[in-house]
C-alpha cells in the first residue's frame, strides 16, 4: 500500500478571498514552517511497514497542475490533506482536481474538518473525515482499505473511532476518539521526508525545524481555538525532547529549532530538567519559544539562555487592562512590562503579538495598546486584525448574540467558497481597524535606533532581505 499526505501552501490559500486578519506583505516575510501534523502521520505508517510519502506545496514550489502529476507519478492508494480553517478552500479545491484525474480515495484531517465534520464530507471529493489527532485513525483507515474497497468497507470503518465517512449516499460519524494520554508513544516526526533546506524562522540559522513538545493548553483565551488538542495539557517526557533535539542537530544537522507548542513554559522543573539533559548531552544549538508573560521569571530566563534560547515571543494581545480581561488572557499589564524588562536583561530578543478589533475595544483602548508597545520597546512585534475563528468561544458568543447573523464559517465549508471574512468588533469601521493595524506595524520600522540594531543582529542574506522588505513595506506601502 502506498499513502500520501500533502500540505496546502498557507501563503497561496489566503489569496482565496478568505482573510486571517495578518499583514499579507509583512507575514509572508516571517518564515516557512513544515506542517508536523501530517510528520507524525508519515512516522505511524512507516513505523508499521507502509509507504508513505510528503507534499509539503509550499516549501517544493508546486503549482496545482505539478502536484497532479507527481500525485499521477506516485499513484498511492490513499491520499490525506491536512486542513486549517485558512487553507480549506484551496485543499478543497486540490481534491476536486485529484478526483477529476484518478480514482483514489482521499482523507480530509486537521482543525477546519474536526469541527465541521460533516460539512466538509458533504463535497463528492472527500470520502473521510478524521476528527482530532490523527496518528491512530489514519493508520487504522489505512487497514481497512488494504485489504477492501472503500464501497464495501461500512463494517470496518463503522469501528474506527474518530471518523466521518460516506455510504451509499448517507453520512455516519463514529464515536469520538480519546487523546493519546502518553506522546512518547508515538515515534519522531518524519522530518526526513521533507526537504529540509527550503524551511527559515525569523532571524534563526539554517537548516532549521519545528518540534512540539506538548499537546493541548490549559489556558482560556476568549478567541482561541482548542481543537483538535483540548485544554489538558499532555507532555512529552523530558528524554523525549532531548532525543528528538539531538536526532535533528547531530542526525538532520539542523542549526536551529523553532518550539511550536501553544505555550512552552507551563511547567518550569520540565523545563530545567531539558535544560540539564542538553548540557549533559553538550547539544549546541539555536532556538526560539513563545510562551506567556505569567509563566516566566529571571530565573527561568537565564536558563533558556544557557540552553540556546535566542528569541522569546509573547502573545500580549493588547495593552488595555479591560480588554485583557474581556479576552480571559488571564494576565496584566504590568506582567507584560515585566517580562520584556527581564528577556531583555538576559539578553534575548522580544516578539510581541498583538490584536486589534478585539470585541467592544474602541480607539482609545487600541491607543493603549500602542503605548504598551512603545514602552516594551519588543525587537519585533506583529499587529493582526481579530478575527472570529471556528471553535473558539468569542465566535460562538457572535453566533449565540447574533452579532454574526450565520455560522459563516460552516456556509464556506459547504459551498466551497468565500466571502467577506466577519471581524469581532464591531464599534470602530473595518477600514480604519486596518489603518490602526497597519500603523502599529509600522511603528518598529521608523525608529532609528532599533533598525540599525536589528540589521547589526542579523546573521542570514535571506534575513537581511526579509527586514529590508518589510522595512520598505512597512514605511511606504499603502496597504500591508
């Protein structure tokens, strides 16, 4: 049996109508990143004795009409698209072309088709829907259609936990499937299926990679998301981590390791427990996390210095103190100011991320916000348009006010297109939200001091042409 998983190009989905509330011409600077979803799903299978190969679109450069025909050249008996909420219309529409030059069953997984199971499934293209983690609801489709067609395979799949699938014109969902409670069980991302040279962080070496180390976060962000991995925190061992990052720096000879866990510091002893067992191992390598600006101390700091850390990134959303209470960040200001005094005094560089647009904030309120971020003085920081996503509270408290007069996000799902994406707030014009994110993202470029500081940190050309880019964007580009 032979199995393929692709990865719709992020960059390229977003020109389909949809909008994620991102500076298109700043965000597209920030880096490339694998998409270690279908990394763990390639590991299963070939742990199991199944061919399985990757598309990543975006980091190979593939146009539509090219992935055809290396989906024609491979010619598996399986394919699987992974799909967020922002690329689900260009998976989609890549599975209608698939399904118009060979006859293959095709597996829709990720966040957007976890939530809307069976809107996704009502499209002739998409023959099953995995719900939540992957790992183990693929492989056991793939057992099934070894040995049978997908037409008579009603009994088996009726077993599977986790799935939506189609028979005979009617749509089952199975029951839903539990966590996996021990990540150690499951084997190292298949990073060597990728080409690992075309993936680049912000300001870190090359070659570089993402790991993720935990599963789930515990915290409660009004406008996040917790699918597909809940609110319980589950963690991989702290041998694990140091396994994994001394296979990709001896192994892989990755340079650099970006950590893509919701939060990474949510329990300080695990933490200095990796950083004793990367010194004993003497592992010598560069890396960046974000976290929360709670969860961290001087202390914690000067370890993740010592361990490598070059770059710490905080979700700060906004500098208002009732509209951080409003989001349930669960944090202050004056924690806020905190942690980039200490990051900096250790000797890190700072990310800040913020939202503007969130629910009932007004312009005033956005005025803090941009104070904050003179005063915090962060490296770098990014301003996005809140947008209501699929799943998370604030978009359900649209629905249920009727501030959002439809589930917008369920009618795109099923009609396969998009149209204007809804905001959260709805006090200040949508315009003028832009104009104020815009602003804010400008505001690092037209300080003297901090660019000729910027571009002295610098080790990489292509990081050099990416801060002059979004230096030149930022300053003269009427629109982000």
């Amino acid at each position: 049996m032979k199995v393929l998983l692709i990865a719709p190009p992020i960059r390229e989905s977003l020109l389909s109508g949809l909008d994620d509330g991102m500076p298109k011409k700043i965000a597209k600077e920030f880096g490339l990143y694998p998409h270690l979803g279908i990394c763990y799903i390639a590991a299963v299978l070939r742990e199991n004795n199944i061919g399985v190969k990757i598309i990543d679109i975006e980091a190979e450069r593939l146009s539509k009409s090219q992935v055809i025909a290396k989906i024609r050249e491979i010619n598996p008996d399986i394919i699987g698209i992974t799909s967020m909420t922002f690329t689900f219309l260009y998976a989609l529409n890549l599975a209608k072309e698939i399904k118009l030059n060979l006859s293959v069953p095709i597996v829709f997984g990720g966040n957007h088709v976890s939530i809307y199971p069976r809107e996704a499934i009502s499209h002739d293209c998409i023959d099953i829907v995995v719900i939540g983690e992957g790992e183990r609801t693929f492989f056991e489709i793939t057992q099934v259609l070894k040995n049978k067609k997908i037409n008579d395979a009603y009994n088996d799949f009726v077993r599977i936990k986790g799935i939506v699938f189609k028979n005979k014109g009617e749509i089952f969902a199975t029951e839903s499937r539990e966590f996996i409670s021990n990540l150690d069980e499951l084997p190292f991302p298949a990073w060597d299926m990728l080409k690992i040279n075309r993936y680049y962080g912000c300001n870190l070496p090359v070659p570089h990679m993402t790991m993720i180390t935990a599963r789930g976060c515990p915290y409660n962000c009004f406008f996040c998301s917790k699918v597909p991995w809940g609110r319980t925190f589950r963690c991989h061992s702290a041998k694990r981590v140091v396994d994994e990052i001394e296979y990709l720096v001896n192994t892989l000879g990755i340079k650099a390791i970006d950590f893509f866990d919701d939060t990474f510091i949510v329990n300080q002893d695990r933490i200095r427990e990796i950083a004793e067992l990367i010194e004993e191992r003497k592992i010598h390598f560069e890396f960046e996390i974000t976290t929360r600006v709670n969860n961290i101390n001087k202390e914690i700091l000067n370890e993740l210095k010592t361990m490598g850390c070059k770059t710490i990134a905080f979700g700060v959303e906004s500098g208002d103190p009732e509209i951080l209470k409003k989001l349930d960040k669960g944090i202050t200001v004056e924690q806020i100011k905190k942690a980039f005094k200490w990051a900096k005094e250790v000797g890190l560089n700072t990310v800040g991320f913020f939202l503007v647009g969130n629910p009932t904030e007004t312009a005033c309120e956005i005025r803090n916000t941009i104070r904050l971020i003179k005063e915090i003085d962060a490296d770098y920081f990014i301003a996005n348009v809140l947008m209501p996503y699929p799943g998370s509270r604030l978009y359900s408290d649209m629905l249920s006010s009727g501030k959002l007069k439809e589930d917008y996000w369920r009618r795109v799902t099923l009609e396969g297109q998009a149209s204007l994406t809804p905001i959260a707030n709805d006090k200040i014009p949508r315009k003028k939200l832009i104009k104020m994110r815009n602003h804010i993202n400008r505001l690092p470029y037209l300080r003297l001091r901090s660019n000729v500081f910027k571009f002295r940190k610098l080790k990489l050309i292509h990081d050099f042409k990416r801060s002059l880019t979004t230096l030149i964007t930022s300053c003269f580009g009427s629109d982000l």
